[in-house]
C-alpha cells in the first residue's frame, strides 16, 4: 500500500489505476474482518 501512495505522489501514474490495485489488494481483508468478528462473537463451548 505505501508503494501505491508514493506512486500516486510520486508519478504521473493515473490515479483510477492507482485506485484500482489498492482495491485489488485491500479487497481480502474485508471478508477476513468479517468473518473474525462473527467468529469472536460465538461462545466457546
């Protein structure tokens, strides 16, 4: 992530691009954060 921000500020790389990967590589951590609070919040049994 801190190459895409230094490559938006840094380059005259398109900016959807740029957005792009960053959704591209940030998209597994909305299931992953999902499914870690719908596993803490069942009891331990």
């Amino acid at each position: 992530m801190l190459a895409i921000v230094a490559a938006h500020y840094l380059t005259d790389i398109n900016s959807t691009l740029l957005f792009c990967l960053a959704f591209i590589l940030t998209r597994p951590l909305g299931p992953a954060g999902g499914d870690s609070l719908i596993n803490s919040a069942r009891p331990v049994s």
